[in-house]
C-alpha cells in the first residue's frame, strides 16, 4: 500500500477529484481543489460558504459555488445539506442525486440520475465529462448492476487514458476493482485494488478505496490486511469529518474485530448521521432475521445460523429476549451453568460469547460486553416473538435450563 500523497498539495487542474468536469477545473476554485486533495473537507467547505455568501446576484457563481458547497457537503456525509444546495439540473447536480440515492438503496432513482447524467455528457460530445460519469455510475451502482459497472470502469479507463487523464485512469481502475468485487472475481478485484490504493494521490478518494479493499478484506478472510487499511483510513475520515465513510470504515473494523466490536460500534452509532443511507450501513447485508418461540431459529438470508454448541445458541435467544438493557453478566453465567461456581462460570461465558460471535460471523459486532453486562444490537435485525410467551421459555426447559429471570418487556 502506498501512502504517497498524503499532506501533500495538488493541483486542480491535474488532479480534479469526484463530480468535477473539465471546465469547473480549468476556471474554478483552486484553493477549494487543494484543500480537497488534501483531505481538508472543513477548509474547502469554509472557502464555499465564504464564496457563495459574496456571490450577490452573480447567477454563475451562485451556480458554480452552489456546486463546490454540495460536493463539501457529500463529503461531509450531510446528504440532506447535499440535496438543499443541489437544485442544479446540470451533470454535477445528477451525478451527486445518483451517488446519493444509490448510498440510501434506491436503484431506480439512482439509475435514472445516472441515466440523465450520462445523456448530458453524450451531447456535451465531450469525452471528459463521459469518463467521469461512467466511473461514478460504476463507483456507486456496482451493488446493483455489476455487469454494466464492469463496461462502465472499463470504458472510463480507455476514454481516460486516450485523452490522458491520468487522475481518471487511477479512478477507473478503483472503480473496476469494485465492479469486479461485486461480481465474485475475487482474484482479479484483489488485483485492480492494489493497483488503485498505490496510483490514486488524492487522499479521500485513496482513502475510500483502502475502504472498498479493506471490506473486500474481511469477506475475503485477511483480517490483517484489513485492519492495516482500516487504521490507516480512519484517522482520515476523521480529519476530513467525512461521517458516512468513517462509520463505514467503524463498522468494518468492528467486524474483523469480533471480541472488541462494541467499542467500534459504540463509535459508529455516535458518528452517523439521521439519513437512510447511514441506516442502511446498520442493517445486515444477507439479512439476519431471529425467530423466537418453541422451536426458536436464526437465519442470514436463507441460510440458517449454525453454533459450537447449544448453549451459544441459547445465549443468543435469551439475549434477544431480555431486551434492550442487556443482562448482567454474571446472571448470564449463573443461569447457563447453575451448578458451577462463578469462578469457573465466567471463563466459561467468555468461550460462549466467542462461539456466539463465531456462529454470527459478519454479524459478530452486535454481541456485545461492556461494564459487566452483556446485550445484542437488534438495530436492523428482523425478530419475530411467538404470540405466547410461555411457548418460547420450552426451547430453554427442554435444554434442562430453568426460565431466566432477566426477561425484559420485549415479550
């Protein structure tokens, strides 16, 4: 990984950065463009607002520093502040609807902003403003449509290179690097994400694609790697205030880290921000779905939830049904194994919550111990209870185990 770039100043016109065409480059606001390559987002947004305050009646450069302030404020992860500033139909103004909706889970809004954006730049007949497009149509809608996001990278990368772009060319490559994760070509996206982290020398975009390979990281089982780009990334989220991508880059780290995840999603939740595409970040990717009653089950997707030993799986049911408040953890302990003293119960809760966080895998984070209490984060989760909450303690009686007496409200 290089981390070549890093403080260093560039220069807008070699280095434009995300949803900058050809021609806000060439006239626009260099300081603005330095900051941002830097990874100084608060500068960059100060010299916006400053600017858009002493615009007056300058109808192009409200438009322009309109513009500047949205792109700040995307950074920032304050979608909202993005779509106030945004009633610019323009291609900036579509390509930031797209990567907006497509954060929140909106294909077909995404698609169709995508869409309009790509028109505008096909009459614009310039090949610029199509490299962009198609790179950030890859970037972000790769989830959904991974084919198309593989023609676009690909397509931006030789349009890029053909008119010596060479930011492009680096951002094409990050954005096929994705394409190709979301397609299941592990071996060769392992490949197009090293070469993007060493080429791309704007810090935020270098750091959202350490991000992308650290993910790719975790599904891919190097939890190494992935902690070593996740701890670079994150001090530079931070920095940025860049919210959206530092709780993504925190939730990533808490599930690599299974045993200490709490403390990283402790920091996630106090980072994100009130907007669908932070909730989206919260909620299982397969969907983890938890049935309570006599026959209790756990699901990710379709495929049923397996664990080291039964008592892991009852650990789970009865953390889920204490609620949110948790249960202490020598409660826990004690009615596990009620017939061990505490002093050979407590080493024993901790190897429980080890194969509990095995048996939930990405998932692990939400198992969490704190301050003498064990719970489970239920944020996303879909859980259904049985009607009769005498049906659900049968799961625990016929396992000899008696009814806990931490049962919250949730029955």
């Amino acid at each position: 990984m290089s981390d070549s770039g890093v403080g260093d100043k560039v220069t807008g016109q070699d280095d434009p950065g995300l949803f900058s065409d050809s021609s806000t480059v060439s006239n626009g606001p260099l300081e603005v463009l330095e900051y941002l390559g830097t990874g100084d987002v608060a500068a960059a947004h100060q010299v916006a607002r400053a600017q858009l305050a002493s615009a007056g009646s300058d109808v192009a450069a409200l438009a322009q520093w309109r513009r500047w302030a949205a792109i700040c404020a995307f950074w920032e992860g304050d979608f909202a502040h993005v779509e106030e500033l945004g009633s610019d139909d323009g291609l900036e103004g579509e390509l930031l609807r797209g990567a907006i909706h497509a954060l929140r889970g909106d294909e077909p809004e995404a698609d169709e902003a995508y869409e309009r954006a790509l028109e505008i730049a096909l009459a614009a007949g310039d090949p610029v403003l199509e490299t962009s497009t198609r790179a950030l149509r890859a970037q972000f809608m790769a989830g959904f449509d991974p084919e198309r996001s593989l023609e676009d990278s690909r397509l931006a990368e030789q349009l890029a290179r053909s008119t010596n772009q060479d930011w492009w060319v680096s951002f094409a490559r990050f954005t096929e690097a994705v394409a190709l994760d979301s397609s299941g070509r592990f071996a060769e996206a392992a490949a197009a994400y090293e070469e993007a982290v060493s080429a791309i020398p704007t810090v935020l975009e270098r750091a959202a694609t350490e991000l992308h390979f650290a993910e790719f990281s975790i599904r891919s089982g190097d939890k190494q790697r992935a902690i070593a780009l996740l701890d670079h990334v994150i001090p530079v989220f931070e920095r940025a205030n860049a919210k959206y991508w530092l709780t993504r880059a925190l939730l990533a780290r808490a599930s690599v880290e299974r045993d200490r995840g709490g403390r990283w999603l402790r920091q996630a939740r106090a980072v994100a921000g009130d907007d669908p595409a932070y909730a989206r970040l919260f909620v299982p990717i397969r969907g983890l779905s938890i049935k309570i009653g006599p026959t209790s089950s756990a699901f990710m997707g379709d495929e049923p939830v397996s664990f080291l030993t039964r008592h892991a799986e009852l650990a789970l049911y009865a953390l889920v049904m204490a609620g949110s408040d948790g249960v202490p953890a020598d409660d826990l302990a004690g009615w596990l194994w009620p017939d061990s003293s505490l002093q050979r119960s407590r080493p024993r809760l901790r190897t429980l919550l080890w194969q509990l966080r095995n048996g939930l895998g990405s998932e692990a984070w939400r198992v969490q111990r704190s301050r003498g209490m064990v719970g489970i984060d239920l944020n996303g989760v879909d859980v259904e209870y049985s009607a009769d909450p005498a049906e659900s303690m049968v799961m625990f009686t016929n396992f000899g185990l008696d009814q806990p007496s931490f049962f919250g409200p949730s029955l």
